[in-house]
C-alpha cells in the first residue's frame, strides 16, 4: 500500500482549444460532456481555471516546466530559442522519468504531435512517444461550411466545419487513444505509469464524423452576445487585435457566388452561420469526450483507476464570436478561462487528509500542475529560477485560505492579466500610454462594461495594479517590451487557425 500511495500511476490529458461548454462548468447549455463529467464528479473541480497564455504553445510550455510567463518569457509566438534560454529545465514527463516511472505519450501533449519534435524538446523524458500521423483530409469534398478556403495562405488548416465521414482509425485522436488504451493493459507494473494524452480537438476545423453532430441538430442554439469592442470603448490594444485577427477575405464556398468580403465575424453574421459554427464546435468537443471516454475506460477494464491519478486541462479557450472575435488570442476570460480537473485516488485522498472530490471556485492557474503532482507524488521540484509552480493542494479542503492570490495571465510583451476573486484587471503597455480593463463577473459575466474608470473601483483596481507591479519587478526585459498593439497573433503572416 505504501508504494500506491507514493508512486501512483498518472493519467495526464492535454486537450487543445477547449473552452468552458462542458457539463460541470455550464459555459454553454447545449454542451454535451457525460465522461468528463462523470470525471468531474470524481475530482477536485478547479472551475475558475486560467491558461497561462491564449496561445497553445507557449501555454503548453508554462505548463510542462511549471513557470509562469512573467518568469519564462514565454509568452508570444517568438519562442523559438525557449531551449537554450531556459535550459538546463525539466517537465512534468522528464521528473516523473526520473523518478522511475515508466513514460509513454501520443498525441498533442506539446505543441507538435511529431514524436521527432517532442522527444527534442522533451529529451530525457519519454520511454515511448508514438507517431499518431496527420487527420483524415476534407480536400476534394464539397465545402461543409458555407465559406471557406484562404487563397493568400493555403497551408493552415481552414476556419471551417461541418460532417467528415472517414473510419474512426484514421483520426489523430483515435490513434492517440489507441496507443495509450493498450499501454495501460501492457505496461510491466514493476514501475509506477505516465501516460499522456492529447487531444486536438475542439481545434479547427471543426470536422468531426457527422454522427458525433446528431445531438446538435434542430433547435436555436444560443449564441453571442454579440458585443463590439470599439463601441464599448475597450482598449485600443485589445480592439486592434480583434481586427487585425479577423481582417480576412471570405469566399463562397457554393460555383457561380461573387466574393463576399468582411471579417469573419461579419461574414458569419451575413451568411447566418453562427449557429451552425457552435454546432459543429459543440460536435467537436463532444467528440473529444467521446475519446477521453474510451481512455477511461481503457483505465478502469485494465485494472488501474482505484491507483490512478487523473489530470485533465486544456491549453487556453477559445471566443465564437463574443467580442465579435472567432478564435483565441485575448487576454478576456473566453480565452483564459480552461476545464481543469485533478481526479485523486481515495486511498491517495484519505492519507493526505484531503475531503471528498468538490469544486473549488478560487481562481488557480494550470501552471500548478506541475507542482500539485509533484505535492502528491512526492517528486522533487525542479531547482530552476524560472520554475515557479505551486501545488493546489492547500486551496482544497478545510484549511484553505480564504484569498488567494491573483492569477497571471498574458500575451505579447507587455499585456497581462490578473483574475482574483471575481474581478480581471488587465493592463496593456506601460507607462503614460498603457490602458486597461477591469471587469466584475459578479455583476457583469460577459464583459460588457470597464470599470477601470468607476469610482466605486478605484481601490480593487489599485490593488491589483499594485499588485502586478510587485510581480514584474524581477520579469525578463524581454517580457516587458510595449508592443503597441502590433498584432493579437503575435507572429507575420499567420492566423489564429493554425495553432
């Protein structure tokens, strides 16, 4: 009993582009979930989650190395020498490998699904990474979305969605599922077991087969609000990356159309699809359930759930037309806002003195993950200076704090955001022309008004600007580069698809 209780398996699932329409957190009523809800019923339920950026890559490295960007500087698209900067650096992965266990992976765990790329990035770390391919290709089909197609850059993977009837064998995530399901039988048990998973959907395109879109059918879905940015008088910084995002050209995807143009939010509208775009999104993820379903119960047949624990998050959310914005890339709760489940063992749970699987509604950063494992595991802690994980252990139960402190989110240098209690205080730029928002979700859950003007908030907003000053004090310089609102994407010549 005394090795279960310090070396339990891990069952460790990433998902990408998953915001809050689940069934636990209610974010849309549509939403259909019933595996990870019936996980959430088993686990401690972080339900006000933040992503340490709406971008996957860099949100998938604060993560696996449990820092934090204002730390890391990780925190744009311009990470390409992240190794070198940040080494000599250990993972989730790498740790639990060190610490005997047996490591196997497949799918997106990182940003690139190659098993060449993670165990380059991830060295040390994997007994086992299995190449899961690409996805099953819409070229040649009819178009499933009234528009789509992106002349200027035909390499990314399309904004569109809609049925695509291809074996269940062919997609990424099945093959994923398929690799990791058979370890869990197979896997000598003379060691503990790391298994991760990734899962690429709910990522564009939302194709998925057409049978997982049958709940979905008929009906209104509810959608929006439909709320414009410049006309709420948000931040010149966050409105121009909303634009600049979505200044696309937009073809007919029907023989004999003119061309109609606008930016996607604009011809989402016109052509009345929004609705058919949050069904096939709403499709995706319960597409993504559906495999982490048979994950699960891979898990349980084999044997390993009473001495497994589970960790499910997602990378960053993602907007479907609030703020009149499709994709991520904002520093608003759409994109911030993650599910993050922590299922512990009871066995596990009991001997540390922890209570039974609940919510815990504070605001926690998925950064934590790193050191939550560790807490429970009884790994040690990486001595680098960029790691800075704390474990959420202390959060659960009893004797847990009243307050806790502000969680840290961002993107591009110099934009951050702070979510503590029910308020986000987000500044854009310093000095005399930096802007900012501040938001109460006890009055105001779809952000519609600033507050950072009201009166009535001076102190809140005070205190957390003070707040985020202390925690810049010691940040990379790099980080803190004003970038003027120079683009939401963070990178030339790319759209916010293809991440």
């Amino acid at each position: 009993m005394e090795a279960t209780l310090t070396r339990p398996d891990i069952l460790f699932v990433a998902i990408d582009d998953m915001n809050d329409w689940t069934g636990w957190l209610g974010g849309h009523p549509w939403a259909r979930t019933p595996n990870l809800d019936a996980l959430a019923a088993q686990s401690f339920r972080f339900n006000r989650a933040m992503c340490p950026t709406p971008y996957c890559k860099t949100s998938r490295l604060n993560v696996m190395l449990g820092t934090s960007p204002h730390v890391s500087g990780l925190i744009s698209k311009d990470v390409a020498d992240w190794m070198s900067t940040l080494a000599p650096y250990r993972t989730i992965a790498g740790t639990a490998h060190g610490e005997g266990y047996h490591t196997v992976g497949a799918g997106k765990l990182w940003h690139s699904v190659m098993p060449k790329v993670v165990l380059r990035e991830d060295p040390d770390a994997w007994d086992e990474f299995f190449d899961v391919g690409t996805n099953p290709s819409a070229e040649g089909e009819p178009a499933s979305a009234i528009y789509r197609g992106w002349p200027a850059n035909p390499n990314p993977a399309p904004f569109d969605w809609g049925g695509l009837d291809r074996p269940m064998n062919d997609w990424r995530d099945a093959k994923a599922v398929r690799h990791i399901s058979e370890k869990l039988f197979t896997v000598p048990r003379d060691k503990p077991l790391f298994a991760g998973v990734g899962f690429n959907k709910p990522h564009l395109p939302w194709q998925v087969p057409p049978e997982f879109a049958a709940p979905f059918l008929g009906g209104d879905i509810p959608v929006g609000p439909d709320i414009d940015p410049a006309a709420a008088r948000l931040p010149r910084t966050a409105v121009d990356w909303v634009k600049k995002m979505a200044n696309f050209v937009y073809w007919p995807g029907r023989a004999g159309e003119p061309p109609v143009r606008g930016t996607r939010h604009e011809v989402i509208k016109q052509s009345g699809q929004w609705a058919e775009a949050a069904r096939w999104y709403l499709a995706s993820i319960y597409w993504t359930d559906f495999m982490f379903g048979l994950v699960w119960a891979a898990l349980k047949n084999a044997g390993r759930d009473e001495n497994t624990i589970v960790v499910v998050w997602t990378d960053h959310g993602h907007h479907l037309g609030e703020m009149q914005h499709w994709g991520k890339y904002t520093l608003w709760e759409r994109s911030l806002r993650v599910p993050f489940l922590v299922r512990v063992p009871e066995a596990i749970r009991k001997a540390r003195g922890l209570p039974p699987p609940c919510a815990i509604e504070t605001p926690v950063s998925t950064t934590s993950t790193f050191a939550t494992l560790a807490d429970l595991c009884g790994w040690p802690v990486p001595d680098h200076p960029a790691y800075c994980s704390r474990s959420l252990l202390p959060l659960i139960g009893r004797d847990a704090p009243s307050e806790a402190a502000p969680v840290l989110s961002a993107w591009n240098p110099g934009n951050w955001s702070l979510r503590w209690d029910h308020y986000r205080y987000t500044r854009y730029g310093s000095g005399p022309a930096r802007e900012e928002e501040l938001y109460d979700y006890a009055v105001d859950p779809h952000e519609t008004t600033n507050r950072v003007t009201d009166k009535a908030y001076d102190q809140v907003r005070a205190r957390l600007s003070a707040t985020l000053d202390e925690m810049l004090v010691n940040a990379p310089a790099a980080a803190l580069v004003d970038t003027g609102g120079k683009g939401g994407r963070g990178g030339k010549g790319r759209r916010d698809d293809d991440d």
